[in-house]
C-alpha cells in the first residue's frame, strides 16, 4: 500500500512560511493534482514529500512508514522534473538505466525494467539517441521511463509538460493519464495549469498562499467552488464576479446587482437575510445567448450587448455589457457577430453563485 499522509506539514525559510499546516491523505494509487498560482508551495509541497526539501514541522508518512528524516532514494518514490534532467551524452537506453546501475542491480533485471518502460511509453526506435536528438515530447516519456524503471511506490511530477507547445501537451496529459492507469500507482501531480488538473485528476487539491484553498474531485471544485479564489481560478475563462445585495422579492430574495435582479433559491443556499451585501457569481457557460446553447430551465430573460468577439470555432467567447457589468459569455454552436450588438440572453438561476465579500466564502449549503 501506497498510501501518502500530510500531517501540519509546514515549511519555513528564515522567516518566511511557504507551505502552512498542510493536511492530506492521498490514497493507494490515486492520481492527485496540486494546482494553483506561481509561490503558492505546492512545488515546495512535492519536494518535501520527496525528499528534496526538509519538513520545518510536521509529519509526512508513505505506507505507513514516517518519512521526515528518510533519504530521498529510500522513499520509494521516483520523480519527473520539469526540465527533463537527462543526461546529454547517454543515449536514452543509459539514461533510463542509470539509476538502476548505480543501485548496483542484476543486468538482467535492468534490463527486464528498461524493457517493460520501453513497450509502455513506445520508446523503442530511439533508445540509441540522445536527448538532443528527440523532441520535447520524447525527452518527456524518457524521463517517465527513468521513474517508470525505477518501480516505485508513488510518483511526483512537478509541471512536467510547461516546456511543451499546446499540441504536446495535450498528446502528454493522455499519455500520463494512460500510464498512471496502466501501472496503478500512486500520483501527485503539481501545475498551476488548471485545464491539466481538471483533465488529469481522480481529486484535485487548490492551493493558495502555501495552504490548501480546497480539496475535492473535479467536478466538486466546478461545480461548488468553496470561495472567490477557487471559483476564478478553476474555469476558463473565469467565473462573473458581480458586487451587490440581497433585496426582498416575491416571499423570497433576490441579488440586486444594479445591472440585474436574480431571483434567490433560498435552498441552495445558508444564513442570507435582506440587505445583506454580497458578491454574485456566474460561469460564462451559464450567461447564454437565446438560439446559441442549451436553454437554462430556470432561466432569467435579459439584454446584452457585445463589447468583444473571439471566434475559437467549436465555439465563441464573448465579452457582454449586461446593464453597467461586463461578463464574459460562451456562445456554442457559434456565428459571427458585430461588436455593439444587442443579444437575448438567458441567465442561469441554478447555478448562480453567492460569496462573501469580507472573506471570500462561497454562501452555498454543502
């Protein structure tokens, strides 16, 4: 069993905390993703779990064993570096078994494990070249098969694909999908990429000023984002942000945010009371244009009017004046449109999102 506990991990430099009382269990062969913006410690995070920074306070176990002051190499958990870390002058066949050499292992059984890397990650035609002579890609998936040989009981990829274009990215997210399914181990996976958490995640951990902002699948921190922050930085483009207040209506409440007024489900959400101020939130996807996308069926009919067009092809985002706010806004099955234009918009009631501006809180019942 593989199984990774974080108990009040801190870590200070000097007089600066970077990582702030880090609770977490990571189960047996889970893939879990760290996300969030550049120094907010999930790097630092990965690196105490591997050994390569120490625990200022706290304790971190791998399968049950207290790993604080084990050296990295007896951790059994093997890492993939953002710069690839290969070794120039070996061809891709030295690099992979390096390690393996210097461990001190059978020729046999390097070779057993290089071979098993090999036919995982298709490598084959090129283990006599050397890095400069694969493409990032390849480096990438030698670089797996560096950890892959190694067997170990977790893996730690820290932003392995930021030195790749677009395509490869998305190529390299399947294969390290594919890969973590196919060998059934262990996986932390740091970003600040949230399309790759979203994609890559069984669950999904958002940090922010070195602690943990959320933990949740998915489609948890999609769907119920626990504050401002987790809800503009998961999703893209961005949630809507709107400032306002909480006015009586119809036995009811509803969100005054001086462009609009929206209708409350009261049930979704906990302690609101009339007068209250508040921040209402809502994903582009659910601002949609009449005849461009599912209907809402509790829906808010309104006016837009375009400020800004991107066609993408499958779809266009928009950026729309509804009143005196600007929102941004996903139009599906899309078609050219002319900046000042007037749109029918309707407005998703169910999913629209209450926070509180003195701390950020999402005000939905959970």
């Amino acid at each position: 069993m593989a199984e990774v506990k974080l108990r009040d991990i801190v870590k200070v430099y000097g007089r600066h905390v970077s990582v702030r009382g880090i609770d977490l269990e990571i189960a047996d062969r889970e893939f879990v993703v760290f996300v969030g913006p550049s120094g907010c410690g999930k790097s630092t995070t990965l690196r105490m779990i591997a050994g390569l920074e120490t625990i200022s306070h706290g304790e971190l176990t791998i399968g049950g064993t207290v790993m604080n002051d084990v050296p990295s190499r007896q951790r059994g958990v093997a890492m993939v570096f953002q710069s690839y870390a290969l070794y120039p002058h070996m061809n891709v066949r030295q690099n992979m078994s390096f390690g393996l050499r210097l461990a001190r292992l059978s020729k046999d059984e390097i070779a057993r494990r290089v071979a098993k890397a090999v036919d995982v990650l298709e490598l084959g035609p090129y283990l006599d070249r050397r890095p400069s002579q694969l493409s990032g890609g390849q480096r990438q998936r030698v670089a797996m098969g560096r950890a892959i040989v190694r067997e170990p009981q977790v893996f730690l990829f820290d932003e392995p694909l930021s030195n790749l274009d677009a395509k490869l990215r998305n190529q390299m997210r399947i294969e390290i999908k594919r890969l973590q399914r196919a060998l059934n181990v262990t996986t932390i996976y740091v970003t600040h990429d949230q399309v790759e958490a979203m994609t890559l995640a069984d669950r999904i951990v958002v940090m922010k000023d070195g602690a943990i902002a959320q933990t949740g699948t998915p489609t948890e921190i999609f769907e119920n984002p626990a504050d401002q922050f987790v809800a503009s930085f998961i999703g893209a483009p961005a949630m809507n942000f709107f400032s306002g207040e909480l006015v009586p209506a119809d036995g009811g409440l509803a969100f005054s945010g001086g462009s609009f007024t929206l209708p409350v489900v009261a049930s979704s959400f906990k302690n609101l009371a009339a007068g209250q101020r508040v921040i209402g939130g809502l994903r582009p996807e659910d601002i949609v244009p009449v005849g461009h996308g599912m209907p809402p069926q509790n829906a808010l009919p309104l006016q837009g009017e375009v400020v800004l067009s991107e066609m993408l092809g499958n779809e266009t985002q928009l950026l729309m004046r509804v009143g005196s706010a600007e929102a941004s806004v996903r139009m599906q099955q899309p078609r050219p449109v002319v900046i000042g234009e007037r749109l029918a918009i309707s407005i998703n009631i169910d999913r629209f999102h209450l926070f509180d501006p003195a701390n950020g809180k999402s005000l939905r019942a959970r």
